[in-house]
C-alpha cells in the first residue's frame, strides 16, 4: 500500500490566527482530545443494540472515532507548528513551517490519534463501556409476558440506583411470572453478585443456560463469580467453557490472563493470555484493547521490579508484538 501523505505549509500569521483561542501556556491537546472524544461519546449514544451482532457494533463504535481521529490528527500537527516555529526558515518575510499530514490509517500518526481518543472513551464515556455489556442482545432473550417485563424494568430502574435488595426482588417477581426469562435470570445473576449472594449468582447463571445454553452473559459472567469467591481454577475452568461455545471471544484471553495475573501471580501466563486478548480487541477494533493495554503496563512493572524485563519481551515476541 502506497502511504499518503499531505503537506502543509503555514506561515506563522495563519498559525496565530488559526489558534488565536488556544490558552496563554499554548496549545492544548488535552482541551482538543476531550472535545473530540465528547463527540465520539453523543455518535456511540446513538447507535442501535437489539438485534445486531457483536461486530457490527463494534464496527460502528469504531466509525465514532474514526470521524474524530483524523481531526485530532490534523489538531495535534498544528499544535506542534509552535514549538517548530524557532527553526523554520523565513519566505519573503515569513517563517514558514513544513508539516506532513499521513492520511493513511495504518500510519503511527492516525493509530495515535486513533487511541488517544479510544482511551478517553473508555474512561469517561458510559456507552462505549458498556457495549460489552448489551452487545448482541436478543429478542428471544426477553419475555412476552407484560407483567414480568413490567417487574424487569423495576429491577433495572433499582440496580441504576445501586438498590440490590429491591432489584433482586423484581427480577425474583419477573422469572416467576414467566420462568423463560431469559434475561431477567442473567440480572438475577448480577444483581446477586453484586449483593455477596454468590452461590445464587452461579444458580441464577445456570438457569439462564438452561433456557440458552450459547446465553453468552452467563457464560461471562460465571468466571467472575468464582473470582469473588476465590475459586480460581474455577473461573479458568469456566473462561474454557465460554471459548468452546465461542472460540477465539477476548473475554476468554482477557479473563484468564487476569486470573494469572492478578489472583495466581503468574506474571508469564498471565502475559501471554492478555496478548492474545490484546491482539484480537485490536482486530475487532474493539475499545476494550484499552483495558488489555493498561493490564500488560502493570504486568510489565511487576516484571520489571523481578527483573524479567527480557522475559516480558520475549512473550511479547512469541505473539507478535514489539516491545518499545
């Protein structure tokens, strides 16, 4: 591929006047991410759940960005003309900057732009984290029964309000008025997770798959349930189950790695598994690439402080990936 690559002459007077709101300390990238990001957030609040595949949504959340990207890109070439300014040459009077805008979106300079707004999201932008959440949301998995839908819509209105007592007491409401529920079983399982009742978290998980045995929500969910009660194995065990009705899911890298990582304290396994989420959640375009990245930072420091900083280069390297 032929890499395309725009450049731009600006005088000086142009820059000034262009950036003429810009703070006294200079030019403020933070100020322009937030902006863009803020903007990406409002297109990812719109885009539509029910019914889609898991990568098609994505496929959108990355569309939001990918609007924002390039004009971060092209914001953060101008925002570096200042600090050029003392070197520039002078044409008829002026000093003049050179500065190369890489369209090609493969270049180091969109994917930067590209994931400093991807990280801001992941940090301040409530629908892009939780597309996981709501991804791939069925109508098969809701109930027609108005009554139970009715106690369904209580319970989510009392888990928004962190009131896991009540909810739970819906959602019970809600799968006794139709015992198919799909989805109220799955809120039972986090709503009593969320309140400590974790054995009729794993219960309420069951069910759901009895009813769906490929309910992906369950099946997520019931590693982290045996993480809470500390039975390791067994949410690896259960992270296994999920990647035999989904192969290849970065949840199952992701969760598994965590489980090494941050409960096992195997520093090697755990790398290993989050590389491989990390390289998938890249494929996908996936914003959750973010939480892979910052899991591999904090491995690397612990790594580092053992002295195995070669080590962690070289399972970076058996899975493709430089270390820099």
């Amino acid at each position: 591929m032929i890499k395309k690559r725009i450049t731009i002459l600006i005088p000086i007077l142009l820059f000034s006047l262009t950036f003429g709101q810009k703070n006294k300390n200079g030019f403020n990238k933070e100020k322009l991410i937030q902006e863009l990001s803020d903007n990406a957030c409002k297109c990812s609040d719109s885009i539509h759940l029910l019914n889609r595949s898991k990568d098609d949504i994505l496929k959108d959340v990355h569309s939001c960005i990918d609007k924002q990207a390039g004009a971060l890109q092209m914001g953060s070439l101008l925002g570096s003309a200042e600090a050029l300014e003392k070197d520039a040459p002078v044409v008829n009077g002026k000093k003049q900057i050179n500065l190369t805008l890489n369209t090609d979106k493969n270049s180091q300079q969109y994917i930067d732009s590209y994931n400093e707004i991807e990280r801001y999201l992941m940090r301040n932008c409530t629908s892009v984290k939780n597309i996981a959440i709501v991804s791939e949301t069925r109508d098969e998995g809701f109930s027609n029964d108005k009554e139970a839908m009715s106690f369904y819509h209580q319970g989510q209105e009392f888990a928004d309000k962190e009131n896991w007592k009540e909810a739970i007491n819906s959602f019970e409401k809600a799968v006794k008025k139709d015992p198919k529920f799909i989805y109220a079983w799955d809120a039972l399982g986090i709503n009593y997770r969320r309140a400590n009742e974790l054995d009729k978290a794993i219960s309420a998980y069951k069910k759901s798959l009895e009813l769906d045995p490929k309910g992906k929500m369950a099946l997520q969910n019931i590693p982290i349930v045996y993480i809470y009660k500390k039975e390791f194995q067994k949410a690896i065990d259960s992270y296994m189950e999920l990647d035999k009705v989904y192969p290849g899911d970065p949840e199952v890298y992701y969760g598994t790695g965590n489980v090494y990582f941050n409960a096992l304290k195997d520093d090697e396994k755990g790398l290993d598994y989050i590389c491989k989420a990390y390289r998938i959640y890249t494929d996908q375009k996936s914003p959750y690439r973010t939480d892979a990245e910052t899991l591999m930072g904090s491995i690397y420091k612990s790594m580092k402080d053992k002295g195995k900083t070669e080590k962690f280069k070289e399972i970076l390297k058996k899975n493709n990936m430089n270390f820099e």
